[in-house]
C-alpha cells in the first residue's frame, strides 16, 4: 500500500476497549504512529500491550473512541474492506500461528504468493530472508518438528517476507537467545529504512534502552509515550 506521507499509519484518540461486560482493559488510549516510526511498546504482563496490538492489526474493534489506520476511520470503514487494510500488516504472533501441515519456505512464503507474486521471484526472496534468520537447514521443516526458537524466527520471516506498510511485533525475541535477538532487531531496523513503520512489544527493557527508539509504555490499561534518544538526521526521535 502507498502511504501519503502527509498520512498516520495509526490515529487513536480516548480508544476504549473491553471484553464482553468486564472492566475496561484499555482506557483513553491516544497516541499517532508516523510513516516510517518505530516505537517499542512496553509494560508489565497484564498491562494491555496484547489487547493494544490486537486493536492495531483489526483483531478487535475499540469499545469506545477514534481509531484510524492508513486514514481511514475504521469505525465507518465497510468490513468487506477490512481485509485490504490487514494485508498492509504484518504480524508477528507470541504463538507463531504456522500453518501446521506447510513446511517453513510454504509459511514463509504465503504473504507473497496472496499478493501473486511469481514463484521463481517468491524462491529467491524466501531463501534469502531463510538465510537471514538461520533457517536455511530447515525450509522443508515442518512446524511440529521445529523449536520455539525456530518457530518464532519462521514467524518473523512470515511477517516481513511482503515489506508491509506496518510490522507489529508482539515479543519477537523472547523465545530466541541473545544474538540472533538483536540480528531480528537489525532485520526491523532495515525493514523500517525502506518505509515500514514497526512497533515492537517487549519485555527487554536493556534493549529498549541500547536501541533507543520512542517508547509506548502501557500500564493498568493506558498509555504514554516518550521521544527516543537515538539521532536521526540530527534529531532526537
């Protein structure tokens, strides 16, 4: 999707969200996501930051308030429309959600094969992106037959393969050890120089802090966001 520069990828003014008749989980949420940002989204177990994620890749529709994505209010947008706008998200799940019955190249593979690409074009990019996160010994792997590491980095290679106009991540590196940790980090990093706006959920705050990207940080169901340190043309974030 060609995003206008001039548009948020993400508007939420007072978002309200529940489940069923309990409390509210978010409250008053407000925040706005730039073409080509990158925040992390921190907080601690329990605070909303999954409930967030969900309401920003249209799992769930607010209870309350204004959300926009890609500027539409999506609140009036008809829901035969819905899948467009979720085909510019990537999304990489806690519970990696691979196709079982595919091996690791066909997951990897899916976003672009939607979009019609050319096989022997989905080949060369698959393997490539395979290589990237040390997975290049497991393309014909099945999911049941890999580790959670394995299964989150496959995960991951799913989200980012069709560069979507925005990645949310919900814990990426949790299930992977230090290294390859920060080489998925240097992966969103490259993906978001080429335009992606990404929003990383996690628990490591020493990575949030040696990164230094703006931080939206959720606790008992609202959030504030605060600038990052690291410079971009001479500027703070």
């Amino acid at each position: 999707m060609d995003i206008d520069p001039a548009t948020s990828i993400a508007r939420f003014e007072n978002v309200g969200l529940r489940y069923g008749l309990g409390p509210e989980v978010l409250q008053d949420v407000t925040f706005e996501l730039k073409p080509g940002s990158y925040h992390f989204l921190v907080g601690p177990s329990g605070a909303g930051k999954s409930s967030l994620l969900k309401l920003t890749y249209l799992a769930h529709r607010p209870s309350r308030g204004l959300m926009h994505l890609f500027g539409r209010d999506i609140a009036t947008t008809p829901r035969e429309n819905l899948p467009a706008l979720r085909r510019s998200i990537g999304v990489v799940f806690q519970e990696y959600r691979l196709l079982q019955h595919l091996s690791t190249f066909d997951n990897v593979a899916l976003p672009l094969r939607v979009a019609g690409m050319r096989e022997p074009d989905i080949k060369h990019h698959v393997e490539e992106l395979l290589v990237w996160v040390g997975l290049q010994d497991h393309m014909n792997a099945r999911p049941p037959t890999l580790s959670g590491g394995q299964k989150q980095r496959a995960s991951i290679a799913r989200a980012v393969i069709a560069r979507p106009s925005l990645l949310m991540a919900d814990e990426p590196t949790g299930n992977v050890d230090e290294r390859m940790g920060y080489r998925l980090m240097h992966l969103f990093e490259e993906l978001n120089k080429l335009g992606t706006t990404v929003v990383v959920a996690t628990h490591n705050e020493a990575m949030v802090r040696e990164l230094g990207h703006p931080v939206m940080r959720i606790e008992n169901g609202t959030l504030n966001v605060t600038p990052g340190t690291k410079a971009q043309n001479g500027r703070a974030l």
